[in-house]
C-alpha cells in the first residue's frame, strides 16, 4: 500500500487494513505469531488488534489452532510507575485471553543477573552504552527474548509481530523498504532465516497511534495512564503533546504529539547528556524523580571526562592489553592501548550513590544478587578488603566473605598473604601502584601459570599511556617496561 494512499485514510479504515494483514497471516501461514510488546503505545496498539482479530475470527467460527505468544521483555531498569503498568497490562491481557478462550500466552522476560544493567555498569565496567558500543539492547533485551522464541519456536519459524512505523524516522523508512519481502506485507528478519516480520501500522502516524487508542477500552491496560506517562515525559509545557484523547478531546493535526518522550530504563545513556523524559516526569510532579534524574545525570557526567580519567589500561575480562591494531603505522593510534573498562575508582563511588539513593526510596533498583556479582568482579581486579560488601553493610545488607564461595575465600587468603611476603616492598611499590600490584595478587593466586598473559603496568608506563589518550594518539616514547615478576 502506498504511503501517500494511507495517510489520507480514517483511522478505521487503517484498522481494517492492519486487521485483515493480521487475519490473512494467521489462517494462511502454518508458522505460529509472536507479538513484541514492551508496554508503549505502538506496541499497545498491536496488542489491541490481535486480540480483535481472534475475536473476530471466533465469530466466523473458524478454528484457532495457533497459538500467539505476547512477549515483554523487562530490563528490570524502568521507572516505577512504568514497571507497576507494564505488570498490570500483562496480568490483564493474559486474564482477558484466559476468560474469551483466545489461544494467547503471555510471558515476561528478565536479563540473567549477569547481564543486569547494575552488574554490567558497576560489577563489569562496561562504559555507559553509544551507538559504536550499544550492548544494553542485547544483554537487557536480545538475549532474554532470544532464549524464550527458541523455547517456543525450537525451528525459528514464526511470524514476528512488531509495532515499527516509517513516520518514526528516514533511517527507519529506508529500512523497512529495504526489508519487505516483494509482494507480500512481510520483512526479512535479520536474525532468524526462517522467521518474518510483520507491520501492521506500518504506515501508521503518531496521531493514529493514539486516535486509536483512545477509542479502546481500558480492559487489557491503562491507555489514560498510557498516556498521562507519554505526556508528562514530553514535559508539560512542550508544544509536542499539544493533542489529547477521549472525552471532547481533540487530536491536532500536523503535531508530533507524544511520541518523543521515552518509555525504558531510567538509566538509558543512549540519550546523550541530559534526558529529557526524567526532566518531564519530574516537572509534573512524578515522585523521587528528581533523586533519580541526579544520580543519573551525575554518572554520565563523571564517565564523560575522558579517557585518561575514566577507563583503565586491562581487560575486565581476560586482565591482559588490547592494542589498536587498525590500518598501520598512518593511523595516529595505531600500535595504542586501547581504553577499556570504567576503572574501579569510579564503580565504588557510583555504587555506594546508588545504595544511597535506594535507601531514600521505597523502592529496589539494586538486588543482593546484584552486589554478590559485582562484589565478584571486583575481586578480579585486587578488592581483596570486599569493599562492595563493606558499602552494602552501611545500607542494612548482611554480607560476608561467607558470601563468596570457598574457592574465592581461599583465592582471598592466598592472594592477602603472598602480597604482604611479596609485593609489600619499597622497592615494588616505588614502581607499581598499590591497586596494580593487588590485582597481580589476586590473579596469581587464581592462575599463576597464566599470570604472563596479563598486563600490569608500571606507574611510568600507565601514564605514558594515559597520556596517549588525552591526545587521542601513539605518542613515540620508549619507556622500559618492568615486569613484577622481576622482583619474585
């Protein structure tokens, strides 16, 4: 259907449309649906005309011999009052399935606890998300969705029910275009050969979105709050939510209206700078929101100084180097450290403001589970005094070094006494940081046979390289390079 056709259609007409693609696929396509619903208002949209569509073929008296899986994935990150609507929007469909006998399955998704937003950030040191590195889409949502589709659909064969719209953006358009199968209303769907996409308000605005929603009951979700929660993050005295819903509303042709605020993590840092939807939700008035927006604004802020002040020269994962390796010796960095992880300096100071900033909520943004986990990746780097557990016992949590298993008690005991006979010396200390010469403890007491594939450099030598950094290029400088183990 052309674009230029379908905007000049009534929103009822457009609802036919997208019902009947709905129909066609279902009856005539062997392959099961799964409908991505995160809880916004595009999403709300698909949910409202799948169940109508089931509805009217129950009417026909055909057979639903299908099932459709309605699928949220929750990053465990939202704002309250999003997370309390999504919960009740999921617990209400699945009710309003179970009670009209339609072939629906709600699930709820979670990210494992290794992938929490927390762990990752704070535990991991995983710089906060851009569009080069954006690994929060992945861990928070990707990875959870993909385990539950390859339950239900063990051949990858479905049919992928989403709410993307070309008005979105030009990028997005040229993507769908790209996409669409020829002759037919399906896209390719890039990670599953043998699934396709469907988009029934494909060529739907922003206006339909919610034109439509207001005329639908609040019997599966809370379209009022939906809204109230779109428009209160545009800020109230934005003139993009100039338009609003039922009851002698009117809806303003020609404005965005709010489909510009976000409906996701508090945290998200893809919004560079400041976020403007946390600075609507405070403006009216949300509760604590303000005690959110500071935290969260504080750790963009205190992450965004550069390198040389915020990332460390290992791996968080392997402890060893990573060079640039691109191009040659015409690539400025060519042969440079490459930055890597958030340095521990940083992930206690924004642990123990989020432990602060929990105890002045009635609310659980971090878990026990959380704090083990960072507590463990910490230890990887040289916390050999459990500083995480230390934080956390000031905020009522009770842990221990029984906390830990006795593998990494025992790493602990070893690492304490071999860096006190070993590593306590004038002479080291004069040439390796304290914080170095801990990690190298620790990770000799876990494998020293592997101890020559990690890096840990001198003071000299992590300047140089810092210095690198702030000028964004290989400075040509030898400097002798000491190994500690010169000094065993």
């Amino acid at each position: 259907m052309n674009f230029i056709i379908m905007k000049e259609l009534s929103i009822e007409e457009k609802e036919k449309i997208a019902l009947e693609m709905l129909r066609h696929y279902y009856l005539n396509d062997t392959r099961p649906f799964c409908v991505a619903y995160s809880g916004g208002k595009d999403s709300s949209v698909l949910v409202y005309l799948t169940i109508k569509m089931l509805e009217n073929l129950i009417k026909e008296d055909k057979i639903l011999d299908k099932d459709v899986l309605i699928i949220n994935s929750n990053t465990l990150a939202e704002l309250p009052p999003v997370l309390k609507h999504l919960e009740n929007s999921l617990v209400k469909i699945q009710d309003y399935s179970d009670l009209y006998k339609l072939p629906i399955k709600v699930k709820e998704v979670k990210p494992e606890i290794k992938n929490t937003l927390n762990v990752q950030l704070l535990g991991v040191g995983m710089p906060p998300p851009s569009n080069q590195l954006r690994w929060c889409t992945d861990k928070l949502k990707v990875f959870p969705i993909d385990k539950e589709i390859k339950e239900n659909f063990p051949n990858g064969e479905f049919i992928s029910v989403i709410g993307t719209r070309r008005d979105e953006s030009f990028s997005r358009e040229a993507r769908i275009i790209k996409k669409t199968v020829k002759d037919t209303d399906l896209k390719l769907n890039d990670r599953y050969k043998n699934a396709s996409n469907l988009m029934p308000i494909e060529f739907w605005s922003t206006k339909d979105v919610w034109e439509y929603l207001f005329k639908q009951s609040n019997n599966l979700m809370d379209i009022d709050f939906l809204w109230k929660i779109y428009s209160d993050a545009s800020g109230k005295d934005t003139k993009e939510c100039t338009f609003v819903g039922a009851g002698g509303k009117h809806i303003e042709e020609g404005k965005i209206g709010c489909g510009v605020s976000r409906f996701g993590c508090w945290q998200c840092y893809m919004v560079r700078d400041k976020d403007k939807s946390l600075d609507g939700l405070m403006q009216s008035g949300y509760e604590n929101i303000d005690l959110y927006k500071e935290y969260r604004d504080w750790f963009w802020d205190i992450t965004q100084q550069g390198w040389e002040k915020t990332r460390d020269v290992y791996s968080h994962r392997h402890q060893g180097r990573d060079l640039y390796n691109k191009g040659d010796e015409t690539n400025p960095k060519y042969g440079m450290t490459m930055p890597k992880g958030l340095t521990l300096k940083i992930r206690k100071e924004a642990f123990s403001k989020l432990l602060d900033l929990q105890s002045k909520l009635n609310e659980t943004i971090i878990t026990e589970k959380d704090i083990l986990l960072i507590q463990e990746r910490w230890l990887q780097e040289g916390d050999l005094t459990l500083t995480a557990f230390k934080i956390a016992k000031k905020y009522k949590y009770k842990f221990s070094s029984y906390s830990l298993s006795q593998e990494q008690r025992k790493a602990i005991k070893k690492a304490k006494l071999f860096y006190k006979e070993k590593l306590n010396k004038k002479e080291i200390k004069k040439e390796f940081d304290i914080a170095t010469l801990k990690r190298f403890a620790i990770q000799y007491s876990i494998n020293s046979d592997k101890i020559k594939n990690k890096f840990f450099p001198s003071k000299k030598e992590e300047k140089h390289i810092r210095k690198e950094w702030k000028k964004q290029k290989r400075i040509i400088n030898h400097i002798k390079f000491i190994n500690i183990m010169e000094f065993l």
